[in-house]
C-alpha cells in the first residue's frame, strides 16, 4: 500500500514564476492538509480540502495561493508568482475521514527553492 | 489560538533517557501529539495522548497533564539514529479538530 506521494520533490522556481505542488493521498483516503516548514521552524497548517471541498483554508496567504482537490487526480498546491519568502518545504498529508493523529499521514514533501 | 513551547536543543549520549517537554495554550484541547522529524524527512506520527497520564510504545512514552497544560516525550536507550527533531502538536477547535498546530520542534543530538 504506497504511502502519501508528493511531486516534485524538490522545485527551482525564479521569481514570478509559477510553482504547482502535487499531492496523491493513500488509496482510501479523501482528506488532505498541506502544511508549509520554514527552516528551522514547525510546520504550519495552510488548507484542509475533502475531495471537490475546500473546508478550512485559514492558514493560506489570501493572494497567490491556491488549493484544489480535484473528483480525480490529486491535490494540487498552487503558487502564483513566487518570491523569495516562499522557499519552504511543503508537506502534505491525508486522513481517510475525520480523523485522530495518528491517521494523518504525511508525505515526502516538496522543496520549493525560488532564486 | 493556540501555540506550544518546546526547548530548541537537546543532546544526550547513546544509551542514555532524554525528556522532550511541550507546554501550550490553547483554546479548546483535543489531544497532544508527538512527531519525529529527521533531517529532510517527512514527520512520523509518534504518539498521542488525550488523557492525563503516561502512554508507552516502545522505547518512547509521552505523558500529559492537562491541567498544567504541559507534556513530554521520553526517549530511553537512546540510539544514533534517534537524532533527530521532535514536534509536539494539538489540534486546532475549529473545522472539527481537523488541522494540527505544531510547535517549533526540539532538536536532538545523540552522541556515541
């Protein structure tokens, strides 16, 4: 049963360019949660979607983010014109419904690196 | 809101038991979660706690006093490959508890 899978898992972006994050969750699960990991920091809650549902998205930036889950395929964090703050790592994980800790799952991650 | 406190380092010698305390504010309180992180890794669910008292798995227990508002993650025998960082989290109230906040992580040094 393959684990959360993240893609790319590291990402070179100029300034101004667009970054998009994928995210396949477990087989069986509709829930998922990205989080963003700045260095030597916690990771910090960005958006919680079910599938076609945006539910909770009070941890994203109002502007240049995006999030979608779509029906089919996977989750895709979306990053619009990128600057030099947004190098992170961002970690997505997925539960297979409401869930306790230890059914969030948490995938490789995506380094975002923007020059 | 919620935010947690953890030290930011901590090292110990192989063989040795460290204790990793959290201590956090929040408004509505679902649970104390531990995570392992190692460098460039992806964390590891560890252990949780929504009761008072010790809970063991292994070489790692986690406590919790709910009304200290404090818990720890203990490592005993502790092993090289233990160096790591270690995140102690709760979940948020609103969305039905769905969205873990983390603290800034204790890193741990194990040395021979």
């Amino acid at each position: 049963n393959a684990g959360v899978m993240q893609n790319p898992r590291h990402l070179v972006r100029r300034r101004g360019q667009e970054a998009r994050l994928r995210c396949s969750p477990m087989k069986g699960h509709s829930h998922v949660y990205w989080y963003r990991q700045l260095p030597e920091e916690g990771l910090k809650f960005m958006v919680y979607l079910q599938k076609e549902n945006i539910i909770d998205e009070s941890g994203m930036p109002k502007e240049r983010f995006s999030a979608e889950f779509p029906k089919e395929g996977p989750s895709i964090l979306r990053i619009q014109q990128v600057v030099r703050g947004d190098s992170a790592a961002y970690f997505c994980a997925s539960s297979p419904g409401a869930s306790v800790p230890r059914e969030q799952y948490f995938g490789p991650g995506t380094r975002l690196t923007v020059t | 809101g919620q935010s947690l406190e953890q030290p930011s380092e901590v090292t110990a010698v192989e063989g040795a038991i460290v204790q990793i305390n959290c201590t956090y504010q929040t408004s509505g309180f679902y649970g104390l979660s531990w995570y392992q992180q190692h460098d460039g890794g992806a964390p590891t669910f560890l252990s949780y706690n929504a009761l008072d008292g010790l809970e063991e798995t292994g070489r790692f227990s986690s406590f919790l006093s709910r009304s200290d508002s404090y818990g720890y993650l203990l490592l005993q025998e502790l092993q090289m490959k233990d160096s790591a960082s270690y995140f102690c989290a709760v979940r948020a109230p609103n969305t039905g508890f769905q969205k873990l906040v983390f603290g800034t992580g204790t890193r741990l040094l194990v040395s021979p």
